[in-house]
C-alpha cells in the first residue's frame, strides 16, 4: 500500500514541478469519495434516527407533558416502566402481540411455503398467478383492512350474506382477533411465498436428480432434499416476518381499534394511545421501548443470519 | 432410466390439473376482496345495499365522478404525491452514493452503516415516531409535508441503499477501473459510467420506494393536519366514521388509491425480492 503511493507520487510529481493546487485540491478531493458519498446518509440518519431515539429514552425517564418545554420535564427514573410492568393491560398487551405474532407468522409461513411449491410447478400460465398473488401485498394496509370491513360488515357484507347468519365480526373478542390475523395473513402470505420462491428457484439442481435417480418419490424429495435445502430462505423470511408482524398496527387501527374490550391492543395500538389519544408521551415513549429492544433483538438475530450466509 | 407407461402420463396431468385448481382457488381467495370492492364501486347507492348482492348490473361511473369532485380527496392525493416523491427523491439523492461506496470501496464502519440502516428499517415506527412528534413540534415543522418526508426516510433510505448496494455489487467494475485508468475521478467513474448502467434498477428502486411511502399510514397519521393528511389517513377516517354512510364513495376512493400502487409494482416485480428481504435474497 505504501509503496503503491510511492510510485503513484513519482509519476505524478515530476521532480522538480510543483502540482498546481487546483489539481492537488482535485485528488485530495477525489480521495475522500466514500466521505463524501456516505455522509449526508450518516447525517440524516443521525437526525431521523439517533436523536430521536435519545430523545425517546429522555422521555420515558420523565414525568413530561406536551405542554412543557422539552427538557422541562421532572426525572422520574424508572417510574414509567415500573408503571408499565405493573399495568394489567399493558401486560396482556404484551402477551396478545407475542401469541399474535406466533401465530400469524406461522400460518404466514405454511401457507407461503404451500404457495411457493406450487408456483414453482413448470406449468402454463404459471406467471399469471404469481402476479395476482402479489396484488395484496402490495395494496396499501389502511386500504386492504378497509375493504375487509366492509366485506365483514353484519348488515351489507358480503361474507354474512354467504354463511347464512348474522355475525358481528369485528364486536366479539374472539372473532374480532381472528378477523384481524386473517387479513394480515391474507395480506402477507405472499411476502413469504415470493422469498421462498426465490429459494426454490436457486436450489441447486443435483441433489434433487440424485433423488430421482435413487428412486425418492415426490413426497420424499421434498422432506430430505428440498426442504433442507431451503432453509436458509425460511429462517431469512420467517425473521422478517416476525419483526414486521411484531409491529402491526394498520388493520387493528382500521378494523377494531384495538377492541372489543382491548381484545386486539396490540403493542403498537397500545402505544399509539398512550402517546398520541391520552398524550401521555413519556408512557408511550416507555412502552415503545419495550418493543424496541425486542425487536432490536429479532434483528440482531436476523443480522447474524445474513453476515454468517454471506461469509460462507 | 425405466421406460414410463402411459399411466405415467395420466399421472402427470392429473398432478397438474391438481395444481391448477389448488391456484385458482388460492388466486379467487386472494383477489376476491379487492374484486368485490372493485365492483361495489361501479353501483349505485341503491345496488350497494341490495340484498341478496347484485353480481350483474350496469356500471355506473357516478362514484368515481363524486370522487374526483371532493376537494378533500383530491387535496390528499395531492399530498401524498408530493410527500411520497420528497421522500423518494431525497432517499436516492443521499442513498445511492452511499451504495455505490459501499459496494466499491472497503473504509471503516462500512457493515456498521449498512447494519444501522437494516435495524433503522426494521424497529417499530413508533418508536421513532413519538420523539420525532416533539421535535418536530418543538422545531416548528409539525404538520408540515416536509416533517412527514424525513420521517420517510427511515423506511425509504435504507431499502434504496439495500436495493442499490446489491445492484451495483453485480456491476462489472473493469469499465469503471478503465474510467479511472484514463483519469476521470471516482466521481465521474460513478456519475457517468456506473449509474447509466444501472438505470433500470434505479428505477425499480424508486417504485418500491414510492409503494412504501404510498402505504404508510401511522407516520402520516400523526404528522399530518386536515391540510396536509395523505390518502391513507383520509382512508381511515372514512372508515372510522359509520361504515354504514358511503359504501359507492368510499369504495371508489379506496381503489383509486391502490391502483396507482398496484399497476407500478408490476413494473418493479423484478427486484421485489432484493427489496423485501434486505438483499438477503437475490431475486
């Protein structure tokens, strides 16, 4: 390295001619390209992210209040999370985001991993599906939750009219948190099925024609070959899943609120009324760190996965 | 390999027929909500209500017609254009530099970066989003388009730079190398011969990008006032009110608001993958 600079110097400095400063300036400049090019990235990010973060952690250590000045607040310590810990609803909030996400995540993934076998088939008109699969991913969620409603609605919907029976969806406990989980499975399936697909697609093709040759039936391949094969893609899809599914908050806004009776208060609803109906910013901010760290675990977990893959 | 008899073929077809049909049915369940809405749309206030649903009648443009004639609909399209392509225009401007160095010279705090700008996409928005509500108040620019751009940027920076990173890693670097070898600087090698090369990844980028800010609605919900609240908030509060109002309107509202996203994700469909998963799946 330091003999390339060397060498780089002897031809570009005759002995004896100064290098006009223009040009000096230009190869100084030149040199501090990765400077240039990432620091207006560090400087937003510091400014969307770092601070407001600091910001938040302040808070949630004050007694504050939006009236006040922002660093008028009185220090309470670790008050606001002993409040938290100590509130009932913010507990079985806690648990219904947690047993949430299990469980839409885990439909997500069987039933993305259901559409992505078959749309890896060889068949006609094969790519037609696979566009229509997208549409729902790709609606806006407020949108997407919106039509659901109305689909679900007791008097007008759809759904009712079919099953014979008047159902009030979206006001009993267990059927409001089962309409919500169908929506965003509904809604991100597809998201599972798409990585997954790019999964299959890439598989190398050897281990599956050894398995034919020996004679493994379909049903085979798939358990020994292919599933083992895939699981990269799995634990990649199945990480990002969790993290998104962790923070849902467009349909249970839409579609519930958060009720009947906080029977859908997912974290973020819960958080969002703390901070943002009853304005209590340094208890919203407290619960959003909650999630914060459980989720900063989720992606530390997901970064160790793609580091180790790409080291391999 | 064993000669296979004919039963074999039978087998086949009735594999495929098997699959066909397992895809249709999943296609009709996943499009019929968007379908019906679509269709609920095109009817009359008095054949939204009919009991049993109509499934044939004569389209009627009229909600669509009332639509297009509500100030307060087209004023948030309106601001939803402009904040979507601030936060777009300004994620590119400052992200694909960025890429592009991460992707062609090692320096210091490089996987860090990129690593921050992973966790940044991916913590919960609110949590960012309770301290930026104080800031930006405090600073004066709440409820204003321009607090609701940067906000954008937390979620639109990072997948232009995860995007843009893997693109220009593909890139062949002996055309720059040439470029440098004849003197241009490594301005000029990313400027005028990376980034033409690279247009059609550009471009899917600021799709997905556009999508994303399209979407959002809990950063617009709290950042916005009636003056400058997105479609998506407008949405909400539609739906918020009494379902029971408006069914034609707000149906007809609903789908104007996806199709943009819907028909310009086609375009993009290509490098969905790199855009979903962070690059850890190439598409």
């Amino acid at each position: 390295m330091a003999q390339a600079g060397i060498v780089q110097r002897r031809e570009g400095v005759p002995t004896g001619v100064t290098v006009p400063a223009l040009q000096r300036a230009h190869r100084w400049l030149d040199g501090q390209f990765t400077l240039v090019a990432t620091l207006p990235t560090t400087v937003l990010m510091l400014a969307v992210f770092g601070i407001p973060l600091l910001i938040s952690l302040y808070l949630s250590l004050e007694g504050w209040n939006v009236s006040q000045a922002l660093f008028g607040g009185r220090f309470v310590g670790a008050e606001n999370y002993h409040d938290l810990l100590t509130d009932p609803d913010f507990i079985s909030s806690l648990l219904l985001t947690l047993s949430y996400t299990i469980v839409v995540v885990a439909s997500e993934m069987a039933l993305g991993l259901g559409l992505a076998l078959m749309l890896n088939v060889d068949l006609p008109f094969i790519g037609l599906f696979r566009t229509a699969l997208v549409v729902p991913m790709m609606m806006t969620p407020v949108v997407a939750a919106f039509c659901w409603r109305l689909l679900l609605d007791p008097t007008n919907g759809v759904i009712d009219y079919w099953i014979g029976r008047h159902i009030v969806w979206l006001g009993q406990p267990a059927t409001a948190q089962m309409s919500v989980g169908v929506v965003n499975v509904w809604q991100n399936a597809p998201y599972v099925a798409i990585l997954l697909l790019a999964g299959l697609r890439s598989l190398p093709s050897e281990p599956l024609e050894a398995a034919s040759i020996d004679g493994a039936n379909r049903l085979q391949t798939f358990w020994h070959v292919t599933l083992p094969l895939l699981r990269p893609y799995f634990v990649v899809a199945l990480l990002l899943r969790t993290i998104f599914e962790f923070r849902a908050f467009d349909n249970v806004y839409v579609m519930t609120s958060g009720g009947p009776a906080s029977a859908t208060m997912l974290l973020s609803m819960y958080t969002y009324l703390a901070s943002f109906q009853q304005f209590d910013l340094s208890l919203g901010a407290a619960a959003s760190w909650f999630m914060l760290v459980i989720s900063l675990l989720l992606c530390l977990l997901f970064i160790a996965t793609i580091r180790r893959r790409s080291t391999v | 390999m064993r000669r296979r008899p004919i039963r074999h073929a039978l087998k086949r077809r009735l594999f495929a027929a098997g699959i066909y049909a397992a895809l249709l049915g999943m296609a009709a369940a996943f499009l019929f909500p968007l379908l019906w809405v679509l269709g609920l749309s095109f009817k009359t206030r008095l054949q939204v209500y009919a009991v049993p649903p109509l499934f044939v009648w004569k389209p009627t443009l009229e909600n669509y017609i009332a639509v297009l004639r509500n100030g307060d609909f087209v004023q948030a399209f309106v601001n939803s254009l402009v904040i979507a392509s601030g936060a777009v225009l300004l994620s590119l401007c400052i992200g694909v530099p960025t890429a592009y160095a991460m992707a062609r010279f090692p320096f210091r705090g490089r996987s860090f970066l990129f690593f921050t700008l992973l966790v940044m996409r991916m913590l919960p928005p609110i949590a960012v989003l309770i301290p930026m509500y104080v800031l930006f108040s405090r600073l004066g620019l709440s409820t204003t388009r321009f607090s609701v751009v940067l906000a954008y940027t937390t979620f639109s920076l990072p997948l232009v730079v995860w995007i843009m990173r893997g693109i220009f890693e593909e890139l062949p670097r002996e055309l720059e190398e040439s470029a440098w070898v004849d003197g241009a600087s490594r301005y000029a090698a990313f400027g005028r011969v990376a980034l033409p090369l690279i247009r059609p990844a550009l471009v899917a980028a600021t799709i997905l990008c556009l999508q994303l800010a399209w979407n959002d609605f809990l950063f617009a919900a709290v950042l916005t006032d009636n003056a400058t609240k997105t479609l998506p908030v407008l949405m909400a509060a539609y739906s918020g009110s009494d379902t029971g109002v408006d069914w034609g309107g707000m149906t007809a509202s609903g789908i104007l608001v996806v199709i943009p996203v819907i028909v310009f994700s086609f375009l993009a469909q290509r490098h969905l993958v790199a855009g979903l998963s962070a690059g850890a799946v190439k598409g």
